[in-house]
C-alpha cells in the first residue's frame, strides 16, 4: 500500500493524460444531448476518470471488481437521473466505460510509460477532429473548454517526453537525482507558457485593451470626483470615449464655467502625467527584472550543461596506430572463428550456458539492442511483459554475473515464456 500511495500521483497524471487526449468525445457528445446544461458536459467524465484514478490504490485483484463496480454506476446514476427523459442519453456512458476499462491495463507498465506514442498520436487526432467539429452551430460554445483541455494535454506529452528522456540518460539507473528532474520540469513548463502566451496573443492583446480601457474609465471618474469638491462646477457624465460631455447622469445639466474647464484639463493632464510616470517606473522596474531572470537562466543553464558533460573526456586517437590495428585485426579473427564454431545444441548445455543462449538469440532478433547492457535491452523492450522482462533480467545476470547453479529447467521455462 505505501508503494502505491507513492506512485499514485504519477499514475493520476497518466490517467487524467488518457482523459484529457479522450475528452473530444464525451464533451461533444454532452453539448449534442445537454445544450442547456454545460456542466454536464464535462461532469459524468471528469467523474469517470476520478473513480478509475482511484483504482490505482486498490489491490491487483480488487481492480476489477472496481472498474465493473463503476461502469455499472455510470449506466445506473445516468439512466436514472438522464435517461428517464430520452434514452439516447445513455451514449454519454460509453466514454466513461472505455476511460474505465482502459486504465487497469496501463497500472502494470512502468511510470511514464503507460501510453505509447500510438496513444498520444490517437488523442492529438481527436483534438483536431473535436476542434473541427466544434466549429458547427450546434457544437457552439465548446471550443474554448476544448482549447484548454488540449493545451493540458501537450504539456502532458511535453512531461513525458522530458521523462522519458531523463530515463534514457541514466543508461539503466533506477532515477534520476531529484535537481536534475527539477530543472527539467522547469524548463518545460517555461518553454509551454512563453509557446502557450504566443498562441494566444490575441487574447491576451484583448485583455490588455480592456484593462486599459478601465484605466482610463477610472482617471475620468476620479476627474469627475474632484470636480465636484468645486463649488459651481458641473462634472460631465463619463462615456465609452473618456470625455466629460454631459449625459444628465449627475444631475440637471448646466454649462460649466470657463474656470472649471480649464481644472478638468489640468486634472486630466495631471492625470495622464501621474500614470506615464508610474508606467514609466513600472516598465523600468520590469524590465530589470527580466535582465536578472535572464541572467540567472543562463547561468542555471551553463551550470547544467556543465554537470551533464562533467564525466566526458574528449580524447584524439591517431588512426595510423599498427599495434592498435594489429590487435583489431586479430579480435576480428578470433570473432570469426568463434561465430563459424559449431555449436553445442540445446540439450548439451547445463542451466546457466542456455540462459547465455536465450539472450544471444534474442540480440540477434532485435538489431535495436545492440550496444546496450543486458538490462536496458530487455528492460526497453516494449513488446515484453514488464513481468518476464524483470524475470529474464534478473535470470540473466545470475547466470553472468554470479556463481549460483541455475537449473535447466528454468532456463527452459524462460525459452517458453519469451516464444
């Protein structure tokens, strides 16, 4: 229980990946048969995905009753609440039992790699449909829960690419040192926000509009206060274009005086002064900011280049060496001889020489592999058990590296296993 208490959040984030690249369907689906009711666009899912979340830390053998146990609850509170006004609301069910059933399997692979690059692909593809779709009339209002959905879902792809990059580095080590994780994870979120704030800056050029529009609206109202601290002077109304005509919003409309005109302008000016000065600072202060945090990133960056490369020696090799050469050539001679030897067959070799066998064949069927230790290759195997894969591991370094018999007869239940 404690392992799975530790992993959880690793698994919760693998799952609400699996969620987040599925989730075209059931909020196209909920906006078709709920239009007048958004949340239930997205709620039986989100519901979904925290119930198959939770399974992660039940025992192996009680996760299937809970997958059953909530793909009944999904047909049942639907049918009952949903249902009894159309029966078509039942197809909000179905993404729900897929996301359910989807995720037992992926609780066995490793952390980060629940979800092949097929899986991501398959969710990026559903986005895109989704956004296309989103685009009809009767889709209308969605786009925008499905824009920050996806946008979740890169940042999850740009996670487990960093991860899975981390853990190729390490050459079979089991992780990666906590600093070295940090640094990663930062620079990712780093490159996704300034990417993220680049898509959406016409968003965000909007939001700034507003923002000063309401600047503005506030430097007129204060005008207008002060104008009225005036005995005889009559403030205008405040409009969408910032000017003092009068409206009748304050009262019954007058002229104003020559006197109080010339106070409205000089408030206005000093108005429009008192904010260019505190843009001014503002702009300065930022800027000096950003010249730190520049300064700080490259250094962080040169300190990390530098420790990734500290344990690497460049070294020049003349290649006209004849004792290096020499000594090549007649390993080359050996290999051959040994490789055209003939070979004892199956039945002649004791426990430990047909372990050595099993792997030497499966090199040779996997050209991938080549240049990896015995762990990595068996351990990246996508297309092994992670169950045999840490079995023929482990049975393979006994019989390389330990003195222990090994018997013939596991050495042949593993040939079984890995046909």
């Amino acid at each position: 229980m404690k392992d799975r208490l530790r992993l959880w959040p690793m698994k919760a984030l693998a799952a609400l990946a699996l969620a987040c690249g599925a989730f075209p369907v059931p909020a196209l689906l909920g906006r078709w048969l709920y239009p007048d009711h958004p949340i239930l666009w997205w709620l039986p899912f989100a519901l979904a995905y925290l119930w198959g979340a939770g399974g992660y830390l039940l025992p192996k053998k009680a996760r299937l009753p809970w997958t059953a146990l909530g793909c009944a609850l999904a047909v049942g509170l639907i049918g009952f609440f949903l249902a009894a006004r159309d029966l078509k609301n039942l197809l909000s069910t179905l993404p729900c039992i897929a996301l359910l059933l989807l995720l037992p399997p992926a609780w066995a692979r490793p952390t980060w790699e629940e979800w092949t690059p097929g899986w991501w692909i398959a969710g990026a593809g559903l986005h895109l449909a989704g956004q296309m779709i989103s685009a009809r009339p009767p889709f209308s209002g969605i786009q925008p829960l499905l824009m920050g959905v996806f946008l979740l879902y890169v940042f999850l792809f740009l996670m487990c690419l960093n991860r899975g990059g981390i853990r190729d580095g390490m050459h079979g080590a089991e992780k990666a040192p906590a600093p070295l994780r940090h640094r990663n994870t930062a620079l990712v979120l780093g490159v996704f926000l300034i990417a993220t704030a680049a898509s959406a800056w016409g968003t965000l050029a909007r939001w700034l509009d507003a923002a000063w529009y309401h600047i503005r609206l506030g430097i007129a109202y204060a005008v207008s206060w002060l104008m009225r601290l005036i005995p005889g002077a009559e403030p205008g109304s405040i409009g969408p274009g910032m000017g003092m005509e009068d409206f009748g919003d304050f009262g019954e409309a007058s002229e104003p005086s020559a006197f109080a005109r010339f106070l409205e302008k000089v408030f206005l000016a000093l108005a429009y002064v008192l904010l260019a000065v505190l843009l001014f600072f503002a702009l300065r202060t930022l800027l000096r900011k950003l010249r730190q945090l520049w300064k700080h990133l490259m250094e962080r960056l040169r300190l990390y280049a530098a420790a990734a490369n500290e344990d690497y020696v460049d070294e020049a090799e003349s290649t006209l060496n004849w004792d290096e050469k020499t000594q090549s050539i007649q390993d080359w001679v050996k290999e051959t001889i040994r490789k055209n030897r003939k070979q004892p067959r199956w039945e002649e070799l004791d426990g430990r020489g047909r372990v050595r066998r099993l792997y030497q064949q499966y090199i040779r069927r996997r050209p991938e592999a080549q240049g990896r230790t015995a762990r990595e290759a068996i351990r990246q195997d996508a297309r092994m058990a992670p169950a045999v894969s840490s079995a023929f591991t482990a049975l393979y370094e006994q019989a390389r590296y330990s003195d222990h018999s090994i018997s013939a007869q596991d050495a042949d239940e593993m040939k079984r296993k890995l046909t």
